[in-house]
C-alpha cells in the first residue's frame, strides 16, 4: 500500500503480488484500503506493508486545519505543494526547498511569511517553535492510525497471529545544527539516522524487551 509515485520507479515494490497506489493519501484512507484488502481473504496469511506518509513535510498539513473538529474528513484541505495553504500567517518552509540546508539554506537572509509586513523577515525562534509543533501534530496525527490498525487487527482476531513492525527511513532535524535545519537531507546526523523500530511479535512475546545495539 503506496502512497509515492516514485516507489515504482525505485523498483521498491518488486516481489509484491499486488500494489495499490493512493497517492499522497493521508493514514485513515490507507487503512481503510488495507482492511477492506484484508477482510477479501487476500490477506488471511501474508506479508503486507503499508507506508504512511503523515509526519513528512509539509509538516501536518493534514492536523493544521481541523485537529480537534469531530470529523476531520469533512474539512481536510488539498495536499498542494504550497505552505501558504495551510493556515494564516504560515511561514514559507515546508515545501520551498530553497530554505533547507540540503540547498544551501542561510538564516541570515529573509524568507517569504505571508501576512507580514513586507511579506518578507527572518525566522524568530518563535518560527522555529511553530515548525516544531506543526511537526508533532503529524505524528499525532499518525499515532491515530497506527492505533487504529491495532484494533482492526485486533477485532479481526489477527493481532496474536501477526508480526507487526513499524520503522521509518529518516528523522526530521530542526535547529539543533547550524548548518542543517527542518530537513532530513543530505546529512547522516544523529537526528536523522536515529528512527524507531518497534516490534510486536504474536502474544506480545519479548514485551518491553530493548535492544540496544
């Protein structure tokens, strides 16, 4: 269960029998595919991956908007590669690759803040906080889905019969380097290279264990 149109082109999906492409679709319709795949029969004894794409920038366009309302589906607005969409006075990093270190990013230079005078300043530590934050909503907004997929495994009576593991391929760095921030590229920090790999085996066997190499 993809939701980047590059996965095909890496050859990422190679040795699956079926792929199903939703492209850029946030975590409650890719699980709502995957459940409907697996209540088919299809799934009763297989090797699935679904990748979620929620915490990647532009950080929680999908929670900026309606985090709180009681149905989040009804006001989500369009994945569009323009931050200026995603709430009022939203600064110009997100999608403006320009201002990541991965292209020579300069904090001593002004970026575009829409609504501020001028239309152009620098970032304040309290930008710096505000991306911090909107950050965290995506992985709450993930944390949700992920939820929900261990109930619907659950519910299935699936859960104690499943491997279940959830990684990721990169961390975010923010400010805490100089010359590297609100990326995840082209460096090997420890920001980046530190991801989470969590492992629930059948019947929670090894519960709590943690591997520290």
């Amino acid at each position: 269960f993809v939701n980047l149109p590059n996965f095909k082109l890496l050859d990422i999906t190679r040795g699956f029998e079926k792929v199903r492409e939703g492209i850029w679709q946030p975590g409650d319709e890719l699980n709502a595919d995957f459940f409907q795949w697996l209540d088919s029969g299809d799934g009763r004894r297989a090797c699935a991956w679904l990748h979620y794409w929620d915490p990647h920038r532009p950080y929680a366009y999908r929670t900026w908007e309606y985090l709180g309302k009681e149905s989040p589906q009804a006001s989500r607005p369009p994945l569009l590669f323009n931050e200026t969409l995603f709430g009022k006075g939203d600064l110009g990093v997100g999608r403006v690759e320009g201002h990541y270190a991965g292209r020579k990013a300069d904090r001593s230079k002004p970026i575009f803040v829409p609504g501020s005078p001028g239309r152009e300043r620098l970032l304040t530590a309290d930008d710096d906080r505000f991306l911090v934050d909107r950050y965290d909503g995506g992985v709450e907004y993930l944390d949700r889905w992920l939820g929900d997929l261990v109930s619907g495994l659950r519910q299935r009576g699936l859960l104690d019969d499943t491997i279940l593991v959830i990684t990721s391929d990169h961390g975010e760095t923010f400010t805490e380097r100089d010359d590297e921030w609100f990326c995840h590229d082209p460096h090997l920090t420890e920001e980046v290279a530190r991801i989470p790999c969590l492992i629930r085996f059948p019947r929670g066997e090894h519960g709590g264990k943690r591997v520290s190499s």
